[in-house]
C-alpha cells in the first residue's frame, strides 16, 4: 500500500536510485539487492576495458533498472525508450543525474515515424514488432501461459544507433532489448563498437537473431559471439565466430537468450 501510494505521488520512481530506497531492499527486498549486485559483477566480468565515464546505449530501457546497473559501474547512460509512461519514470527515477540521457525515441534502421503496439502501458512486452504481437496473440505460440493481446497502439518517433552515435558520441557497450525489433535496430549500425548485446527468442526469431549476427559480422568480420541465459555468466565455453555461433543457434534446444557481441579493436 505503502508503494502505491508513492506511485500516486509521483515519487516511487525517484526514490530508487537513493540510498533510502537501498535501506528498504536490504530490509525488505535482500534478493533484489543480491541480483543486482550479480548483475554488476556480470557486467563488470563481460565488459573487459569498461572504464569510469564510457557511455553505454541501453536501448529498450523500459523503467531503468539495467541502467541502474550501468550507472553502478561508473558509466554514462543513455536510455532509449518510445514509451510514454517508461519515459516518465526514466524522467523521474534519474532526475538530476548527468550521467544519465532520456531520449523518447524509438530505435531502428532509420529515422521516421513507425507503430508502436502496447498490451499494457510501460510493459516489456511493448513493441514496433508485428511478428511479436502476432506470437505472443496466437495461444498455440504463445511463449507465456496464456494469448497476450495489444490493447492500443500510437505513432512515436524513430532514431537510428548511428544517428545516436552522432549525437551522443561513441558507446561502449550497446545493449538492445526491444521484443523482436532487434534486427530492425541492428540494421540501423555501420560502425564499430567494443560491445554489444541483443534478446533473442528462439525458435520464433531464429531468422531474426541470424540477421543479426550477419549485420554485426558485415560491419567486423572478425566480431566474436557468445551468450547468457541469466545475467550471472556468459554460457560458451568461449567467445565463437560468426560461422560457429550461427551453426550452434540452429541446433540449440534454448528458447531465450541474451546474445553478446564482441568487436576487434
């Protein structure tokens, strides 16, 4: 009660980034302090080089808990997001902090103006995605328990990774979670970066994850892929070419995966 009264306040969003909110999860919620704190030793083992002050693109930042993480290991945030209600809670949740940059945009393979579909404002399941709204609507390809079904959509606004690059500078790490957009949002690169991540659902957006690693690969052929399936460590033994990882992602029986790019120097 106590938590959704602050909500009504408009207050619960930036108490999460005090020091009272950290007294509270260690009182109430130790787990979530105990998976945050995995998270940063996570990043902080995958992100080798990352240093205080480099900028990472969350890209998909629903209400900010990754880049929580990412401000945790002393980087600079841009969250990107189309949103409406995530980008007020990324808005109030980082108010005041400089080492973190809203932008109320979606992201893909170039700047216009696109479809945005929402089960439910502010979900993680919101997306540009057609093919998403499709899976997740068809109970027999549902990955959940039950059909989702999108309540509403709105027009929002599209930027590209290398309009992002232009305007904020170079990233060190960009991670892309965006509910089956992933390609769509990797077609939008043509440069190098150190690191880069990208959720993929497999076997529905199998062709969708291949796209992806093609697109990594035609901008560094000598790029390098592995995977998470929770973020405590990365799963491959090591870091695999593209021709390997795509031949394992059309034999492997795991249906979600957080997939890693690394990029030669």
């Amino acid at each position: 009660m106590f938590k959704s009264a602050l909500k009504r306040l408009g207050w619960y969003d930036s108490l999460k980034t005090s020091f009272v909110y950290d007294l509270y999860l260690h009182v109430a919620r130790p787990e979530l302090i105990k998976e945050r704190r995995e998270e940063v030793q996570f990043y902080k083992s995958v992100l080798t080089g990352l240093t205080p002050g480099a900028r990472i693109f969350d890209v998909g930042a629903n209400e900010g808990n990754k880049a929580e993480v990412f401000r945790r290991l002393g980087a600079r945030v841009v969250c990107v997001d189309p949103d409406r209600r995530n980008v007020n809670r990324l808005r109030r949740r980082f108010k005041g902090n400089g080492d973190v940059t809203i932008v109320d945009r979606a992201v893909s393979r170039q700047v216009g103006r696109v479809t945005f579909n929402v089960f439910e404002e502010g979900s993680p399941f919101n997306t540009l995605s057609t093919k998403w709204v499709e899976t997740l609507g068809d109970a027999d390809k549902s990955r959940f328990d039950a059909q989702m079904k999108k309540k509403t959509t709105y027009e929002v606004e599209t930027t590209t990774l290398d309009e992002l690059f232009d305007t904020y500078g170079e990233a060190f790490f960009i991670k892309v979670d965006v509910e089956g957009h992933e390609a769509e949002v990797l077609a939008g690169l043509s440069r190098k970066v150190k690191f880069l991540s990208f959720e993929l659902n497999m076997p529905e957006f199998k062709e969708e994850g291949l796209a992806c690693v093609k697109n990594l690969t035609a901008i560094d052929p000598a790029v390098k892929f592995n995977y998470a399936v929770t973020e405590t460590k990365l799963e491959g033994a090591q870091w695999q070419s593209a021709k390997d990882f795509e031949q394992w992602l059309g034999s492997t029986p795991l249906r979600s995966m957080d997939v890693y790019a690394r990029f030669t120097d």
